[in-house]
C-alpha cells in the first residue's frame, strides 16, 4: 500500500485531516504535501524520520500526531521490529519519559484487533 506521497496520495488521511478541521486539513495538504513529494528521501524514511520528531519534539499524548506517523511508516512499509528499534534509538537522544509512552501506543497499535486484520488481509 505504498504511495508516492503519503499525504497527498492517502485519502484516508486527507480525510482524517479534514475532520479535525476543514482549513486545518487543506494547510496540511499545502504545507506538508509539497514535502512529502520531495524525491531524495523515500516515503517510508520520511515516516520514521516523522515518527522520531514526534518523540523528541513533544512526546506521545492524546490526539498527537504519533499514531498517525506510526500508520504512515506502516503503509510504507516499515515493521514492528523497525518502530521498535527506532524508538529505542529515540530514547538515547529524546530521553526514556518521551519513548515510555510511545511504546505502549506502539503496542496498542500493533496489538489491536484492526491491525491484526491489515496484517492478515495482507499475507
């Protein structure tokens, strides 16, 4: 389910974007879609990278874009085992209080019924 441009390809996304506010969804889109289609760093790095800054920026906390990063990194590819060693990479550089919650999201996500079914679906 890999894209060219996780934001602009992923209507989903767009969708979710657009829920939380409509001119909050389309300033995304302008502002992060652009980015995202810039083509030296691949689609799936772009997601981790992503993921890394959401750690060491603000942590993991209600309604933070984490989550959202964690299933871009997924369409694109990235594995549990690859969060996982990402997030430990995190801890040396972001602190131990900033990944302790980002594991247990990690965990929920991977461990939820629907990711069970994505996964299933796709083997």
């Amino acid at each position: 389910m890999s894209y060219k441009n996780a934001v602009l390809d992923d209507q989903t996304l767009r969708d979710a974007l657009n829920g939380i506010n409509r001119k909050f969804g389309e300033h995304i889109e302008k502002v992060s879609g652009p980015v995202w289609g810039l083509p030296l760093i691949d689609q799936k790095t772009k997601a981790l990278i992503a993921v890394a800054l959401d750690v060491a920026n603000q942590g993991v906390y209600a309604n933070s874009p984490f989550l959202a990063h964690v299933d871009m990194a997924v369409k694109q590819g990235a594995t549990r085992e690859e969060l996982e060693e990402l997030l430990l990479f995190c801890c040396v550089y972001s602190g131990v209080n900033k990944c302790a919650p980002a594991f247990v999201a990690l965990n929920e996500y991977f461990d939820s019924p629907d990711a069970n079914a994505d996964s299933d679906s796709e083997q």
